[in-house]
C-alpha cells in the first residue's frame, strides 16, 4: 500500500475521531514515508493459542488445490473444524488488499480482513519475490512441533531474519490495544514460493493500568498493527509492525442486541446477560448465572473446589444451544469458556462466554436453551 493511499485512508476517518487516534495513524504513516523499502515479519512469543496440525502432506496435489484462492471467511472449513457457515452478508463486511509492503526478498501482503464489532480476521501472506520455493517439512522435523504451515512460514521469514512477534500471550494491537488471539494457523498458498497466515482476533486484552481484561468496540476507523521482531540488528528502515487501516464503520453497535431484563430460573438463580452480539459473521454472547448466598450453602475456598461445587449444580452444568420459536436448534457452537467467582454478598457467579455459527431462520424471538433451563431473547423490540 503506497504512502498517498495510506494518508487518503486516514483522512477519512471520522472527524470526531479521538485525537489520540489520529496521533497513532499519523505515527504509522510517517514511519511508512520514511521506509526506502516496506517490511514486515514475524516473530513468535509463548503463544497461548490453538494451532491447529492439519494437512500434513502439503506437497499433495489434492491438498494445494483445497488451499488455493479461500477467503478469511473460508479458513475454519478448510481446516476441517466445526462446520462455519457465515451468512452470505457477512462479504460485505470483508475488506481487500489492506496492505503490500517488502523487505529484502520477502513481500507481505493484508489480503483479506474481515470486522464484524465484536472478533477480527486476517488473512495475509508471505511471498519469496525471488521465486525461491519454501520447502514442505520432513516428517522428522515435524514431529519436534509446529504444524508443517508454521514451520513453513518460520523458514520462510529467517531468509531475511525477521519473524511476527506476536507479543505477550498472543495479541494483535488495535489503535495500540492489545487484542487477544483466538486462533492462528499458516498453509501454502496458490504459489510454491507462498505461505498464507490467517488470524482470528477477539476485541478484548490485558488493561495493564487496570489489571483486568477489557473489552475494546472501536467504531469508524481503527489501525491494526502486527507487531515485528528481528533475528539481526534492526535497520533504521525496518517497520515495528505490519499496520493498515481497516474500516470499523458501526458493526459494534449495529449488530447488537438490546439486552433482555434479568430472569430468575426455576432453581432461583438469576440469569443475566452482558453481551448479545448477533452477525453475519458470528453469533456472540456473555451471560452470568448468580446463585444467591441463601441457596450455595458453605463454600470452598480454593479455587478448583470452588470450580467442583459450580459444576455440581445443575443450572451450571448446561451445554446451551440456540433455538427458534420453531424448536429449531440455530447454527453450531462454537467456542464456550466460562469461570465462577464468590460474589461480595456470598452469591456464586458462573460467568459464561458462548459463541454459535449465524443462521438465516431466525424468529422474531430465539432461546438460549440448556436441559434445565430456557431463556428468550427478542431479536425485534
């Protein structure tokens, strides 16, 4: 992307736009006029993200033509996941061609991200300008770790001794927020002489001033910056990062769901939501279920006993899925953690984030459903 294109794309952004924002862009782009060559690499830190071993004979024919010319809309069918059916809407969410710049023999390239208000998606890739092929891994070298897509990507970018670091626990940085990373996988592109990187996001990370994780909803332009580290001393034309500008627009506020009123469920707990995000892209959600200190009897302590005696109830113990008014069950799970705490007056609290594949056979009113319990949620007010 050119210095004239990057400067277009921040003066656009909203002039309301909070001053430090504009400051962190103008940042960018003068470090982007100062560059006589473009860069961008790559560095692991101690990632706490899932990457996913699949397609381990890349050389396969068959394999490479699976790979060829998917969309960051594409990625978790392609790695044989959970069956992920975005809604045919959610490309016109997907934003093209972000970024292009080079270092020595490598090209990158932001080919594709997507921003739905709540989770971001990148799709970039790594080409050898030279023409050199990136070799596909030995058995034995892939049974010392890494998928043969990592290892791949890792040769790739120590020709020019660089790699992506991916700070702290795995973050991107968005308007210089760290955002935690979901997922992260590499696979060879359409080329010999390519690897593809793809990265899922949530708009959440560590407030270090606050101690507690936060989440982050930008809305009109946001910078996203994938930060770099060096094998060899650092040039004073070498990026920090890999940044562009990705368009927010109002997807945090326009695909959210005004929140139902607390209900109390049949065992007297009280169910409450956080968050009700429903996309094109996916369906996202944060509840808590509270029950109150009159019915938790004495309780542990520990934290992993406290942990057994949540697991034990049986409002607690709920794999929910999302239904309509038809009893049709909505689209497939697809991530859910939670955690419990003892609240200030005694009440336990099992605080619940579930994420579910979108539908096109919603109802005016859809139910979040478990075998204990049933809770509605009004699409339309």
């Amino acid at each position: 992307m050119s210095d004239e294109r990057l400067r277009g794309l921040l003066e656009k952004a909203f002039p309301d736009t909070p001053a430090v924002f504009h400051e962190r862009m103008a940042q960018i782009a003068e470090n982007e006029a100062a560059r006589k060559k473009r860069v961008a690499g790559r560095v692991f830190g101690a990632l706490r993200i899932a990457l996913v071993c699949v397609v381990i004979l890349f050389g396969c024919t068959g394999a490479l033509a699976l790979m060829n010319h998917f969309g960051v809309l594409d990625i978790y069918s392609i790695l044989g996941m959970p069956p992920y059916y975005p809604l045919p809407e959610a490309e016109d969410l997907v934003q093209k061609d972000l970024a292009d710049v080079q270092i020595g023999s490598l090209e990158w390239q932001v080919d594709e991200a997507v921003f739905d208000g709540r989770i971001l998606r990148i799709l970039f890739s790594v080409r050898d300008v030279n023409g050199t092929p990136v070799q596909t891994p030995a058995p034995e070298k892939l049974l010392r770790g890494g998928s043969a897509g990592e290892i791949m990507f890792r040769d790739l970018c120590q020709r020019e001794q660089m790699n992506l670091k991916l700070i702290g626990n795995g973050e991107v940085l968005v308007d210089g927020r760290p955002c935690f990373i979901q997922y992260m996988e590499f696979l060879p592109g359409d080329d010999p002489c390519v690897v593809v990187g793809w990265v899922d996001c949530r708009m959440e990370g560590l407030d270090d001033d606050a101690g507690e994780i936060r989440r982050y909803l930008p809305e009109g332009y946001m910078v996203v910056e994938m930060p770099f580290g060096y094998d060899r001393e650092k040039n004073e034309t070498d990026p920090d990062s890999l940044a562009f500008v990705l368009k927010a627009g109002d997807a945090a506020s326009r695909y959210a769901v005004p929140l139902p009123a607390p209900c109390t469920l049949d065992s007297g707990a009280v169910f409450a939501f956080e968050d009700l995000h429903f996309s094109p892209v996916q369906v996202y959600m944060d509840y808590t279920i509270t029950v109150p200190p009159e019915r938790t009897g004495d309780l542990p302590e520990d934290e992993f006993l406290l942990m057994d005696a949540a697991e034990s109830r049986p409002e607690f113990q709920a794999r929910p899925r999302l239904m309509n008014a038809r009893d049709e069950v909505l689209g497939e799970r697809r991530e859910m953690h939670y955690g419990v705490h003892v609240g200030d007056d005694g009440s336990l609290v099992l605080s619940v984030h579930v994420e579910f594949t979108p539908s096109d056979r919603y109802t005016d009113t859809v139910y979040l459903v478990s075998d204990t319990w049933k809770v509605p949620i009004p699409l339309k007010q």
